[in-house]
C-alpha cells in the first residue's frame, strides 16, 4: 500500500466521516431528549465534539485494518453508541422510531449538504481536486451511513424502526435478535448479500433521489 496514497485517502475523508458520526450519534441523543429521554444529555453526549463519539478500534482501528487487508476495497467502522433508554420515552414504541430515524436522517440532509457544496464549487470555478475529492467523498459516506444504518435489524436504526412499526408480538420477536444482531450483520456484510440486496440498489436509489431534489439548483448554478 503506497503511504501517500493512504495519507490522501485519509486526509481527504476525515472531515466528511468526523461530521457524519458525529452529527449521526448527536441527532439520536438530541431526538430521546426531545421524546423523553435524557439519558444522553446527562452523559455530555449531546454534543457536536468529535472525541465524544469516536470509538478507537470501531472508528480508527478497524477501518484502517479493512484498508490495509482489502487494499481499500471494503471499509467498515462504527463510532460510539449514543444511550437511549426507550423506556424513558413519553410513547416507547411510536418515538423508537423518530429517535432511530434521526440519525441517518441527518446524513441524508448532510450529503445533500456535499452534494450542494460540489455544485458551488463548480459554478465559481474551483477545480482543486483535494476539495473536489472531499465533497465526492462527503456524498459517499452519508449516503453510505444513511443506507446501511436503515437495514431492518437491530441493533441498527433501520431494526429499532422495524420493531417500533411492527404489532407487538412480532416487534418482541424481531427485539429477540438485538444481542447477535450485529454479528449477523457482519455476517452478510462480509459475505456480500448486504452489499447486492441492499447497499447497492438504495444507495443508487438515494443518490438519485439527492439529484433529482436538487436539480433546480444545478440549473440555476450551471
């Protein structure tokens, strides 16, 4: 692996992945605390500071081991949980789903951000690539977060909005698999069928949806 090209790699995704865990985990605790919870505020992790949701090994460590093993070919990390207690919640199972949804709500609205940001840089002529790189990778990344966090299992947000929409009985079921959840999803993500049933179709859904929304303002811009 060329360290120059490790060293661009991570020069030019720190600051779209650090405003996008970042924002992602601040907008859950902001979300419990507006339904109920205060959980997260008691704990200082309603905060826009990056160090207050980074996970060494699921933040640094194992994407830069992914890096290095699949020559950059997969990544994967996760940052530090935001607390929410559910039960706090004035209406547990309806506002599960809003405080799930908050998350990759705000990624969607982030890479819409990049995605703008991408235009204005081309409608006043910056071609820099470092720049143009960084808004690209901007639109990636949440639109990677906003897709993989909404697969319906837990402990993912898309398994808790699951769980919140589903009658009682099958909601207990499907809250049953939140201890091997994440496993189970290792498991698909490294066997590829999160990757072709489920990343691919709505990531490509997604960014089409980001350009057709803001089509008007790339005529207007270029």
């Amino acid at each position: 692996m060329d360290p120059t090209e490790l060293i661009q790699t991570v020069l030019t995704y720190a600051l779209p992945v650090l405003f996008a865990i970042t924002v992602h985990e601040a907008a859950h605790g902001y979300a419990a605390r507006h339904f109920g919870d205060n959980t997260a505020a008691m704990m200082g992790r309603i905060t826009l500071n990056p160090l207050k949701h980074i996970d060494p090994v699921g933040t640094i460590l194992m994407p830069l081991l992914l890096y290095f093993a699949t020559s950059g070919a997969f990544l994967f990390g996760y940052a530090k949980p935001v607390p929410v207690r559910f039960g706090n919640l004035r209406n547990p199972k309806r506002d599960m789903i809003w405080v799930a949804l908050a998350g990759p709500g705000v990624n969607l609205l982030q890479a819409m951000g990049w995605m703008v940001l991408l235009y204005l840089l081309a409608a006043i002529g910056i071609n820099e690539p470092f720049f143009v790189k960084m808004c690209q990778g901007g639109v990636l990344v949440n639109i990677v977060m906003f897709v993989f966090n909404l697969f319906p299992l837990p402990p993912l947000d898309g398994g808790r909005i699951l769980v919140g929409l589903l009658p009682y009985k099958q909601a207990m079921l499907v809250s049953r698999v939140e201890p091997w959840g994440f496993f189970i999803v290792m498991a698909l993500v490294v066997s590829g069928v999160v990757s072709a049933l489920w990343m691919q179709p709505l990531m490509g859904l997604t960014l089409g949806f980001i350009k057709l929304v803001l089509t008007p303002l790339r005529m207007l811009l270029l």
